[in-house]
C-alpha cells in the first residue's frame, strides 16, 4: 500500500486520559466532513462494589456531541484486559458501528473457556465489523486501514488514519517499550513481527498510544510519537534489537508481572463488545471469578 498518500491526510485527533487505567481514547475526525470514530473508550469501573458508570464515556459524548461530529465507528484494538469498554454505551447514545479485529473470535473461544461460558457466541456476531489484514474504510475525506499486528494477543490490530496510527497495545512510548505478551495466545515472537511490519510504516507517520505508565525519568503523561522515533529509539524494541534478544527479555520481563487488576471484569465484558451478561433470574447481573485458574501466575 502507497502510505505516502496517507500524509497528505491530517486528521483532527482529541485525547481522553483516563487516570484510574492509565488509557487513552481518541476521537479521531474530519472536521470538514463533521464524521469521527471513537478508538478504545472505558467504562468506569468500581471493582469493590461492582458498580458501573459512564463519567468518562459521557466525556467522550459531550465532546462529539459540541462538535457536531456523526460517529462512523467505534473502534477496539483489540479485547483490553485492563478496562472495560463503553463501545456498547457509546454505540446506544450516538450510534456508529463497533468494530474489532476478526482474530477477536481466538480471543472469545479461549475466554469462553476460562469463564465456562456457554451462552457468549465465538463468532464475533457481538460486533458490527470484524476487519482483515489490510481492510480499508474511510472517516469522512479521510484514508483508514486496518494493520493485523498480534504478539499481546492474537486479535491487536493497529488503525492507520490519514497520517496518523493508532497503536493500542502493540507498543507504548519509546522510553516505555512494548506490551506484555503473556496472555493467553500471545507471543513475543509475533509481537517481534508485527512491530517491524509498523516499522515499515513511513517515519513521518504519527503515532498514537494506547496507554501511558510514566517510566522514570518522566514526569508527564505523554501518548504521541513518529513511527521513526518508535523505530530508532524504542528501548525494548528498535530496528537495531535482534529476534532472539527481545523474546529473551520480553519472557523474562512479564515472568514478574502480576495480573492487570480489571482483567477479570474487563475480560467478561469485552468479548461481548462492551454488553453486560444477561440478569438472573433476580434481575441482577454477575461477572464471574474463577479461582486458581489461567488467571493465576503459578498456574
């Protein structure tokens, strides 16, 4: 694909930080042709009293709603393990459709399982889209493609929107590194590959995390970024580390990780694409814990 049409392209990109999560959601628009998609929303979570709310996404809905923005899309990354998702809510309140990469449906066959899940579909039917490897779509004037980039887990995809990439979870800011790749289904050697396949991106491109965690020797979160300077500087992973070398670290490095805190929450809820499990028969919904299971470290 000719990328070098995609510069000329520069889209209107509003961040939302939200401080319990450390997550970033965009509104990414054309301002001309007053059309926006919606990348990684949250839903607030109170995981002590199972309480949710929608401060945050109402934030997101506020702002397009001033803007006079119509909602193309609603776009996940991939299934978070650390927040749940308001793409659901969102999707209620302002319409689009929610839409997430194909590989989503490894991602729900293996949750499904962990959760003994028998009523969620491992189909993907729960989403509006599941793109491909290299799918197209545009958001008002502006080119968009799809960029299957696996390794945190099987289903990340990263969004290339005029002359800017979405990068969810494939890679953090230079000075922070890469994403774990520990989960079920990931791999640090397809992580490895799917970095390099950005890295063919061109330099100039800009580039947009989903997350930041303040490394040290940093004060200010910060989520923006080239593709050059991702390339040249990443500490974990640049075009001067070698294969071997990265997945030697990257194993050794998520061996002492713990669990993200919402990953039990966010999980149940995210194969969903952002819809709650169905009330009991006391008209109340649950989220289910397993204990001493793919969710424990020693297991």
């Amino acid at each position: 694909m000719d990328y070098s049409t995609f510069l000329k392209h520069k889209p209107e990109v509003k961040a939302f930080f939200h401080d319990q999560t450390n997550t970033i959601t965009y509104v990414v628009a054309d301002p001309k042709a007053r059309e926006c998609v919606v990348i990684d929303s949250v839903l607030d979570y109170d995981q002590p009293s199972g309480t949710i709310s929608h401060e945050s996404a109402d934030e997101v809905l506020h702002y397009i709603q001033g803007k006079g923005y119509k909602v193309a899309w609603i776009l996940e990354t991939h299934v978070h393990a650390d927040h749940l998702t308001a793409a659901a809510y969102l999707r209620d309140t302002l319409g689009g459709k929610v839409a997430i990469g194909k590989h989503i449906q490894d991602v729900q066959t293996i949750f499904t399982k962990a959760f003994n899940d028998n009523d969620t579909a491992c189909d993907g039917s729960q989403f509006d889209m599941l793109w491909n490897d290299g799918d197209t779509f545009t958001v008002g004037g502006l080119p968009a493609v799809v960029i299957h980039a696996p390794g945190h887990t099987p289903a990340d995809v990263v969004y290339v929107i005029g002359d800017a990439a979405f990068a969810g979870d494939t890679m953090f800011m230079p000075d922070f590194g890469t994403a774990r790749c520990d989960f079920p289904g990931g791999s640090a050697e397809t992580l490895y590959a799917s970095a390099h396949k950005l890295f063919a991106l061109p330099e100039s491109m800009r580039m947009f995390m989903c997350h930041d965690y303040l490394p040290d020797g940093r004060d200010t979160y910060t989520w923006e970024t080239t593709i050059g300077e991702q390339k040249k500087g990443n500490i974990q992973l640049n075009e001067n580390v070698e294969k071997e070398a990265f997945v030697e670290f990257r194993t050794s490095q998520d061996k002492g990780l713990g669990m993200p805190r919402l990953i039990i929450p966010s999980l149940q809820v995210n194969i969903r694409a952002g819809r709650l499990p169905n009330p009991e028969d006391n008209n109340v919904v649950y989220l289910k814990t397993p204990i001493n299971s793919v969710f424990s470290k020693d297991e």
